[in-house]
C-alpha cells in the first residue's frame, strides 16, 4: 500500500472520531511515519493529556500522535485488515490524548 493511500485511511479513521469528541482535542497533530521506534510498536502518544493539563499549560509543543505504516502493514495480511488496523491504532492513540490508560482501552478492546 502506497504511503498516500495509507495516510488517507488515517485521514478516514479521524472522520469516525464522533464530532461531539473530535471538538474537545486541542494542541495535538497526527502523523503518519514509515517506521517506528521498536518493533512491534503500531502508534504512539506524546504529550499530556487533557485530563492533565491544568493552570501551567500554555506555550507547548503540541502533542504528537504517531501511526507507524509499515508496523501495521506487516502485521495485515489484507487491505481489509489495513483498514481496521489503522481505525483501532487512531481510536487507540487518540484515547490517550483524552487520558484513558492502556489498560482500560484493553477492557474495551483496542
């Protein structure tokens, strides 16, 4: 799969983001890079969350959310798989920019 229409998959999966959740994300970009930083590893969420931003928070980098293409290429075996791969690993990385934790995105399935 070429990286464009990788990246349009995750424009695709944002769109799921129900608006009403979707207008509370501040200061965050999303990316898409070839590579990640260790085996295994489909996305990543850097910064702080909105459930820790308090007073102190202002004139920060913004967050960074990761989807690692070709991480989630290799572990898809169809187009199919690509596409739901990418929607879980967005909904996953975005969770943790609205402070959910691994562990309670594991009790709901991503």
């Amino acid at each position: 799969m070429t990286r464009e229409a990788f990246e349009e998959l995750v424009g695709e999966a944002l769109d799921t983001v129900p608006p009403e959740l979707a207008a509370h994300m501040r200061n965050v970009v999303i990316v898409v890079e070839d590579d990640a930083p260790e085996p295994g590893l489909l996305g990543l969420y850097q910064g702080v969350p909105l459930t820790e931003r308090g007073d102190w928070y202002g004139g920060v980098l913004p967050d960074h959310i990761a989807i690692y293409r070709n991480e989630i290429l290799r572990i898809c075996d169809t187009e199919q798989d690509v596409v739901e791969e990418v929607r879980i690993t967005v909904v996953h990385e975005i969770a943790h920019h609205f402070g959910i934790d691994d562990r309670r995105l594991h009790e709901l399935g991503y």
